[in-house]
C-alpha cells in the first residue's frame, strides 16, 4: 500500500512538471467570436479555420457566435463580452473617436474594399450612375453601414441630396419593398442585398448596383476586433487566431464551395446555389481584391486609413479624437507571406 502510494505520489509529481513545463502554445484558449450577421456565404473563411483545423493548431478553443449588425459586435468585444468581433472599421472609428478610452481595436482588415452599396432597380430609374438616385425614393435601415456614409458619398459623388427621399425601413423589410416597388432603392451591403432580391424574384437584369468604393469612397470594410485588455493578456493568443484565420479565406478563396458547405452545416436553410454566389462576389469585390493579391490579406494602407478619417468626419461627424494608430494595430499581423490568399 505505502509502495503504491508513493508511486501514484510520484507519478503525479512527473505529471504536473510536465504540465508546468508545457510551452504557452501548446495549451488551450478559450476565444468567444463574435460575428458581424448571419451565417451566410462570406462568413466561410471563419468557418474554414475552424473546420480545418487551424485554430486547433495555433492552441485555441474558437466559438463563432451569429452577430445583429456590423455595428453592434463593436460593443460586445469593447465590453468583454466577447473577446475577438468582426464589425465595420468606420463604426469603430466613431466609436473609438467618441470615447477614446474604449478597449477595443481593429487588428485584421477583412474587406479591403466595403460591400457599401446603393442597390436599385433600373425599371424603377436607379442605374450604375450614382446621379441616377436623384428624383428617387431609398430604403435606409438606420443602423445599417452603407447608409452611415451616405452624407460622405454624397459629396464625394456630387449628388444633390435635396432631391433624394430618405425613408427609414427596418433590415427584414429592405428588399421585399424593393421587389414590390415601394422603393427605388436601398442602402446595403452588395453581396447580400443583390441576391437577397434575386431571392424575392427580380430579374437579375432589372437590378443595379452603386458600389460607393467604385464612386468616390474608398474606405475599409469589416475588420477583426480585439478587446484590448484581452489582447494585453494574450498576445500569442491574438498572433494565432489571425494566422489561422488568414490560412481560414485562402481556403475560401481556394475551394468556395468547401466554404459554403462549411457555413450550411451551421444554417441548413440556406440554398447553396445563393450562398456560392454570394461568397464569391464577396470574394472578388471586398476580400481577394487587386491591392490584397499584391500586398497580402489583413493589412492597411496608412495613407488611406488616414483619408478614412476625413471622410468620416463628413458622414459621422467626426471630432478628431482618433488617428490611425488609435484605431488600428498592425502589430498582431502575420508576416505577408502567411497571408497571400492564393
């Protein structure tokens, strides 16, 4: 019994040095994910990290949670209550710009290019030409991301908004008034907004879209955020998730349809033929674009980032609290190399 006791004693010692000895990489972290909206097409590349393990490798436990806006997960990763998010770059910088002391950064830039878009019906007078909206009606969910810039697209495309109606419309309701006419057109992102009135009948043709990047406004788009207390505490954490996510969109990039089939197993009542559209359109318009396929997947140009900032303080209103650095940091980026898509 004393020779068994000191054996199990022993062992356990053995054990727990082993445990201690372990490196930080190689034991488990818990991340609590936030995305921006539904579990739709664009949203593989998570989905594909995930499934193929690459999370798993860099030592993290990755839950991906279903968001209500590419405004709102901004909040929820300030608050801790998730640690990592996927929201709008331009939100945060309003965000951050009203209360400088919020913790939360930007750390992956997702969509190099913004799905912002005005979507209309050229039977209804709304063609590619962004003056095409005067003398028209459009469906503008407040919250939603494309409308917040509406004041900057304005200007920047010479508009004349005092012969534009505004109506406020509720996200469900967007592109069914659309579909029936009670709208000319809406505020949305392209890749969901296009198809979502496919899916209500309209004729491929009859559908226009003015993307606000091609007119004028070249922004950013969604980002990966990051609670930066979280952040502090766990950098090699932070370092890994976007290594896997990078090696997550090139999956996405590589094999779209893997990736549908990815986000599926999580929503089933999705049709696959629309969600393989929809990932990649969002694919070539805002991830896999001419300036990523060059200069890699997640990272900005300073100098646009900056020109950002002055076009928000047109349509948000900005005060100057915030630069750049305040509102982004480079620093948890994977070498180029890691993060080339194709």
């Amino acid at each position: 019994m004393i020779t068994r006791r000191l054996f199990t004693l022993a062992a356990a010692t053995v054990l727990g040095g082993f445990v201690a000895a372990m490196p930080a990489s190689a034991q488990t972290t818990a991340i609590n994910f936030t995305l921006d909206w539904k579990f739709e097409g664009p949203a593989a590349g998570f989905f594909l990290a995930q499934d193929n393990g690459h999370f798993e490798a860099e030592g993290l436990n990755v839950t991906i949670d279903s968001g209500n806006g590419s405004v709102e997960a901004i909040p929820r990763v300030a608050t801790g209550t998730y640690q990592m998010g996927f929201g709008d770059i331009n939100s945060l910088i309003k965000f951050l710009d009203e209360d400088p002391a919020q913790k939360v950064k930007a750390v992956m830039v997702v969509y190099e290019r913004p799905p912002f878009a005005i979507i209309g019906r050229k039977s209804q007078g709304i063609t590619e030409d962004p003056k095409s909206v005067e003398g028209r009606k459009l469906g503008a969910p407040p919250p939603d991301g494309a409308f917040a810039q509406w004041p900057a697209f304005v200007e920047a495309a010479g508009i004349d908004e005092s012969k534009v109606t505004i109506e406020s419309v509720g996200f469900p309701v967007r592109e069914p008034m659309l579909a029936q006419g009670q709208v000319d057109g809406i505020f949305g992102f392209a890749f969901s907004s296009v198809l979502n009135l496919k899916a209500q009948g309209v004729a491929e043709d009859d559908i226009s879209m003015i993307l606000m990047a091609e007119n004028g406004l070249d922004l950013y788009g969604n980002s990966i955020l990051v609670n930066t207390d979280f952040a502090e505490q766990n950098p090699d954490a932070v370092k890994g998730f976007l290594r896997a996510l990078a090696k997550g969109f090139a999956d996405a990039v590589a094999d779209p349809e893997a990736g549908v089939e990815a986000v599926m197993k999580r929503n089933e009542i999705l049709t696959k033929e629309i969600e393989l559209e929809r990932l990649e359109m969002a694919n070539e318009l805002n991830i896999n674009t001419a300036y990523v396929q060059e200069n890699g997947f997640g990272g900005v140009d300073d100098a646009k980032l900056a020109q950002s900032i002055e076009y928000l303080k047109v349509s948000m209103g900005l005060e100057g609290n915030v630069d750049g650095a305040a509102v982004f940091d480079a620093s948890f980026l994977p070498a180029k190399e890691e993060r080339m898509l194709q």
